[in-house]
C-alpha cells in the first residue's frame, strides 16, 4: 500500500475510536461513504483527503493524540512492545497504525484493571511525573485480615523495609473483604511491598481510576474504547495534577 494510503476499516478506527470488529460491521452494513458513494469494502484504500462519512457525519483522521481506556486482563505485559510476551497494546492490534501507543503507567503482569494507552508522552509525563502527586485508586485482595495497624500505617506512611519512607496512602476495608488503596506516588511493587510489611501478601490487584478517570464497569477484561471528550478534558484540566 502506498505511504499516503490507508484502509477504510483502520481509517474508520482512527477517526471514530470504535474497534476494527465494528468498524467492518459499519462498512458491511452501508453506513460508510467515500466521495458521497457507499463503500462496503473495509480494504479500500483512501488516498490523501478522500472524503468520509458515517451515517452521514463527516469524518477525520484525528490530528491530536490517541487515548484509550483498556481494562487489562491478567497475563499480559504493561508495555508497548515485546518480541516473546503479549502486551497490552496488542489487544488493540492495528487499530491504530500509524500510531506509537503505549501505556501511561504500568501494571504488573498478574494485575488488571484500568490502563490509559495513548501516544500522548506530555499527558503522561503530567500524570506520572513524581512531583504530580496524581493519584490512583486499587482494588486489593490480601491473603490475610486487613487490620486497623495497616490503615494506621498507611496513613502516616509506611517504611519499608529497605529503610524508604513513602508517603501517606489511603487505605479503607470494603464490605466484600478487600482493600480500597489509593497512592499519589509510584514506587517498584508498592502496594505489594507496603502490606508486606505486615506480614500480608497481595493475591489480587485491581486498577479502577487514575486522577479523575475511572474504569468503564462496561468494559470487559481485555475490552477497551476511545476515551471521551469530558473524560480527556478532566484527565488534562490542572486540578489533576496535584
């Protein structure tokens, strides 16, 4: 395919957000048009400023980033590429081509939950950069009693025991046993290194909200979508990042 050229089902994905599967439903089905005619070939290549609708609305390439909200499974790796491994931005596959997405902090391969992948490096600096303090909020599944010395340590801080004081956390029992902890720091295996300084290890870590933006409860394990303008907006408003 020539540089300049792109399939409709990949151009269809980046201009609407939706995924490559629904893309080519949108094309079977008719509502796609290229130069006011229907096109219901999803391998139709468009050249430079061929013009698209859906239902009617006309259609772009999006000229800014690409931001996704994926609720990662356990078993994959939180980076944008590796050789031997699945990663997160492979469940994405080539919906997004010509883009290098990546995702804007990490989670350990056991984990889930939410996961913003976008090729946004300054958005991400914003919500990663130490001096932040954005914070994030998991669902933790401990293998033993959580108990109120635990949530009095992680609010004064807890050291650990390496001699590294971390700064105050947010920890609150849930009524179906697990933990609600929320950091506003990044430290190597945090949580997992903070409760085990009570003796607890972590059998299950879930993501649900990173500053302002929350997990989509819609979306499967492995499922993802184009975030939305309200949702962008808070991600970058300054308040965020304190």
């Amino acid at each position: 395919m020539p540089a300049d050229t792109v399939r409709l089902d990949r151009f269809l994905c980046e201009a609407t957000g939706l995924t490559r599967s629904a893309a080519r439903r949108a094309i079977a089905a008719g509502r796609v048009c290229l130069a006011g005619a229907v096109c219901k070939k999803a391998d139709a290549k468009l050249g430079a400023g061929t013009p698209v609708t859906l239902d009617g609305a006309p259609l772009a390439a999006p000229a800014g980033g690409v931001y996704l909200m994926l609720n990662k499974p356990a078993g994959l790796l939180c980076v944008s590429r590796d050789a031997r491994r699945p990663t997160v931005t492979d469940l994405v596959g080539d919906a997004y081509p010509r883009r290098a997405l990546f995702p804007a902090g990490r989670l350990d391969k056991a984990s889930t939950g939410l996961v913003l992948l976008t090729d946004d490096g300054a958005l991400a600096h914003a919500l990663l950069a130490p001096g932040r303090h954005v914070p994030k909020t998991y669902l933790v599944t401990l293998d033993t009693a959580f108990t109120p010395r635990m949530r009095a340590g992680f609010a004064a801080g807890v050291t650990l025991a390496d001699g590294t004081t971390l700064a105050p956390a947010e920890a609150e029992p849930l009524p179906d046993g697990r933990v609600r902890v929320t950091l506003r720091q990044g430290v190597y295996h945090q949580i997992k290194r903070m409760f085990g300084v009570y003796g607890a290890g972590v059998e299950a870590l879930h993501r649900v909200s990173i500053g302002p933006l929350t997990l989509d409860e819609a979306l499967a394990p492995g499922a993802w979508r184009a975030l939305t303008g309200a949702e962008l907006a808070a991600l970058r408003a300054p308040g965020t990042q304190k």
